[in-house]
C-alpha cells in the first residue's frame, strides 16, 4: 500500500507539471482525488490492514492527499496566470502602428468626362435637366416626330415595359419634358443612360451614356449650333481638334447633321477604330422641327432652336485612347485605376 501511494504521488506529479490547461487539470484533480479517484481507491482498502497499520496508512494518505492539492493549487496558478497573459497578449492594441488605409475608389472614367462636358456647357450659361429612363413612347418617339409606324425606330429597337412605356433609346426625349415646362430661352443639357437591344461588341452596348442639348430662342441658327459644338471639341480634345458635319436626317430635327471628330488611333488614315473612315462619328444634331416645338407649345415662327445628342462612351474612348467599349463596363479596378 506504501508503494501504491507513493507511486500514485509520482505519476501524479508528473501529470500535473505537464497539465497544458485549467481544463485538462481539472480533469486530472477528479481522477486522482474524486469520490472514484485514484487515492479514494487505496483509503478504501484499509479496512484490510491491522490496527496498527492503519493510522500510520492514513497519516500517509493524508499527506499524499495535501501534496497533490498543493500541487493542483500551484498548477493551476500557473495555467491562469499563462492564459491571461495569453489573452492580454491577444488583446493588445499597438497605439503606433500604422494605420490601415481603406481603399478610396475613384470616378469611373464616364463620370470624369460627363463632369468636364458639364462643366464646359455650365461655363456657356447652360443648366442641367434630368428626365426618366423608364419612359412613355411618347416622349422617347412620337412628340419627335416619329409616329408609331415610323421606318427610323426600326434603327432604335428598346426594352418595352408595356406597348406604350419602354427604356428610352436617346436622351432627346428630355427635350420633350423641358420644353414642356419651359418656356424659351432654353439652354440645356441632359446627360444620362439609354437603352437599345444591340448586341455587345467594341463600339456597342445594350446600355450607353448620351448628353443631350438643346438650345430654344428667338433667331438660333445653325451657325449657333456649329461654334457651340466646336467650342465644346476644342476644350475637350485640343485647339487643333477638327471637326466635320455630314448632311443627315434626324425625324426631330431640319436640317440635321452628323458631327465626327478625327479618329485618335490613325489620325484620318483610317483603321479598325474608325473602320477606316477616319473620323469617328461622336453626335448627331440639327436645327429642332418645327413640328417639335409646335407639339410642346411653342410658336415655331417666333422661335427657333438647335439640338444635339452626343454618345459618352465615344468621347472618353477617343479622349483616353481606349479601343474596346466592353471596359468601360467591366469594372475591372486594373483598367479603372488608370484614369483620374
Ligand atoms: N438622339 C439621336 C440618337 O440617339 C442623337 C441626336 C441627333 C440628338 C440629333 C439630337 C439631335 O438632339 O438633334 O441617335
């Protein structure tokens, strides 16, 4: 019995040192000192022993028992004081490091050029009008003198919500709305998405970006039209940037026109860009039709005006040298990142 306790001291001693947690010590104090523990185990026995032996047992027992609590009580001292430091080492705040820098993000390279064609028409007395891209065929089409049967919307097929409400295919239809409530003199823009089921290559998208603008007074003329537009190219792309109207046929405007700009890749040469035009087609224009006007109630003998709508994607491709539309709707941050 002498060596069953002092063997059960030993490999207590042993287990208990190399407790790596509270818990695993807890376990370990059940199993050496519980009701079915180890010690418990061997004091049952003494009921073998002589009267002799039995006190001397006991005291012997007693003394184990103290040992191993000690033991379990240093143990556990230990662990608690390593697990705190532990978490006070998890816990602490480095107040001199530095610190992190959320990622800012930067405006997409259509709102930096959306921006600056504001700017240069806020800067010629011009405001800036908004209109729904959801809208009725009425101001998308019909009040521009393109009645329902009309060959030109052929060109310009769209979502439809229902036969009388679709996503507008050009901006011009908030020509429309402003002269519905404006009287003249007029100088606006419209800058905003519009729609057309077009299928995706380099120069097409479903969903592209044009700015409107419309002019309404007394005695606006084509040549009005001209040094506005021409102003607008030689501040976007340069003093020496030419420009060339082609005669053209708009429903909503007459005379109309189609302004190119020289084509950035081959500089009139011709190329894949321009397929090999050597110009790029950046908007159409025209003196506003009288039959427009009318239809917003404004007397097209007293008043005249002209309009133009211009695609974005094209400007900002031909300002920063980008060759394929499908980036700019990528959203891919390695292609974004460069334009500021
Ligand atoms: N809305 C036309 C289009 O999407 C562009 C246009 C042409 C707008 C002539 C105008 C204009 O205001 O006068 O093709």
């Amino acid at each position: 019995m002498k060596e069953q306790l002092k063997a059960i001291e030993e490999r207590a001693q042993a287990a208990i040192s190399s407790a790596a947690d509270l818990r695993s010590l807890d376990d370990l104090r059940v199993k050496l000192l519980g009701k079915k523990g180890e010690l418990t185990a061997i004091l049952k026995q003494m009921g073998k022993l002589s009267a002799e032996e039995r006190p001397v047992m006991g005291q012997m027992a007693n003394q184990v028992r103290s040992t191993l609590e000690d033991m379990l009580t240093e143990r556990t001292e230990i662990l608690r004081q390593a697990a705190q430091n532990a978490r006070i080492q998890a816990e602490s705040l480095d107040v001199t490091a530095p610190g992190k820098k959320p990622p800012m993000g930067r405006l997409h390279p259509l709102q930096i050029v959306e921006d600056e064609v504001r700017e240069i028409f806020l800067g010629m007395g011009f405001s800036v009008a908004d209109g729904p891209e959801v809208e009725y065929d009425y101001y998308n089409f019909e009040a521009l003198n393109l009645p329902p049967d009309h060959p030109a919307r052929d060109t310009q097929d769209t979502f439809y919500i229902t036969d009388k409400i679709l996503l507008r295919t050009q901006t011009s239809s908030v020509q429309v709305h402003v002269m519905e409530h404006q009287k003249p003199p007029i100088r606006v823009i419209s800058p905003g998405r519009v729609y057309r089921s077009d299928a995706v290559d380099a120069t097409h998208s479903p969903l592209f970006h044009q700015i409107e603008g419309l002019v309404v007074d007394k005695g606006i003329t084509m040549a009005d039209l001209k040094g506005t537009l021409e102003l607008l190219m030689q501040r976007l792309y340069g003093e020496d940037c030419k420009i060339r109207l082609r005669p053209h046929h708009f429903p909503f405007t007459e005379p109309s026109a189609e302004v190119d700009v020289m084509c950035f890749a081959c500089h009139g040469k011709g190329c894949r860009m321009c397929k090999n035009e050597g110009y790029i087609e950046l908007l159409g224009a025209g003196m506003v039709h009288p039959k427009v006007l009318e239809g917003c109630g404004i007397d097209s003998s007293v008043y005249s005006g002209f309009a133009f709508g211009l695609g974005l994607e094209r400007i900002v491709m031909r300002r920063y040298q980008i060759s394929d539309m499908r980036l700019l709707f990528e959203n891919d941050m390695r292609f974004l990142e460069q334009y500021r």
